[in-house]
C-alpha cells in the first residue's frame, strides 16, 4: 500500500469526527488542528518512513500536540504519541488489534531476501510475524501495523471512537 492510500483512507473515516469536534484540516502530514484556550491542539498520523513490505505490510503512527501555532511537529510544543494518553484499557485495545493484523500477515517465503542477510537481519524480519505478548505501557511508543485497506480502515474506527479522549488528554495538560 502506498502512504497515499493510508492517509486517504485514514482522512475518510477520521475526519467527520474531527469537523464534530470544532477541527479543521491542517496542511502537512495527515492533520486537524483546533484552537482552544490561547492553543491550538492538533491530530496527526505520520505513515513509517521505513516503507511497504510485501510480507510484513507497514506502520503508522499518532501524535498529539498542543501549541501556539496549528501545524505539527513543532519542537517547543508539547507534544504526546497516544500510548501516554489512553488508559491500560485503551491500549489493551490496541495490543488486540495489532495482534489481529500480525495474525493476518502472509508469512514470507524462506526465498525472501531478509531472510539470508545476517542472522539479525533474519530474527528481526522474523519477528515482524510475532504476536505482541508484553501489555503496552504509557511510554510504549506504538506504531500501529497495517498490510491491507481493510487493517487502515479497523485502525481508523479505533481512532474514531478514541479521538475525543486522545484530544480531551492532551488539553488538560496543556
């Protein structure tokens, strides 16, 4: 998939819940900012860098800020990945899901290039395909996986009916 496809699906889904909630549509990465008290609070995913994966598909990520200016990635903002701002419950959730997306994933061929670099090149491609067993805490900086629309889409609900807590956090603390 390529990160236009992500974000176009991820926009879709996310955005009437942020037009709800006063945001409008900011102008890099996939953002929505509002302004609230003097600051604007902004809503943003950020596709890896690391790129797609055949086999092991690719992540996504998502960050919070709250700030004197409405884009993201301000350096003197304060800014939060969402693992800081859910609850164990919240990011128990969002273990499961991951651990359905792994559980998707098609295993590679032992054919596949990863495969016969290095035996740490090999363990650490391999254990792209293993469930995550240890509970998310709130300093895990969580990425969240994806190998098909359908994957985006089931993380777009998740944000959907999270976004309100996610923004709710980071405002009292700001």
């Amino acid at each position: 998939m390529k990160s236009t496809d992500v974000y176009a699906i991820l926009r879709k889904e996310l955005a009437p819940h942020f037009n709800a909630m006063g945001f409008k549509r900011g102008r890099a990465l996939l953002s929505w900012a509002r302004e609230r008290s003097g600051l604007f609070t902004v809503f943003w995913c950020q596709v890896s860098q690391d790129g797609w994966d055949e086999f092991a598909g690719s992540k996504f990520t998502v960050e919070l800020q709250r700030s004197e200016q409405g884009e993201p990635g301000k350096p003197s903002a304060l800014r939060s990945r969402m693992a800081r701002l859910l609850s164990p419950e919240g990011r128990e959730d969002i273990r499961r899901i991951q651990n359905a997306v792994i559980a998707n994933l098609r295993q590679p061929p032992s054919t596949h290039p990863a495969l016969h670099v290095s035996p740490q090149v090999t363990a650490w491609y391999r254990s792209r395909f293993v469930p995550e067993s240890v509970p998310y805490t709130s300093q895990t900086d969580i990425w969240l996986r994806y190998a098909s629309p359908v994957h985006v889409a089931k993380w777009a609900r998740f944000l959907a009916t999270h976004a309100a807590i996610l923004v709710q956090a980071i405002e009292r603390e700001a």
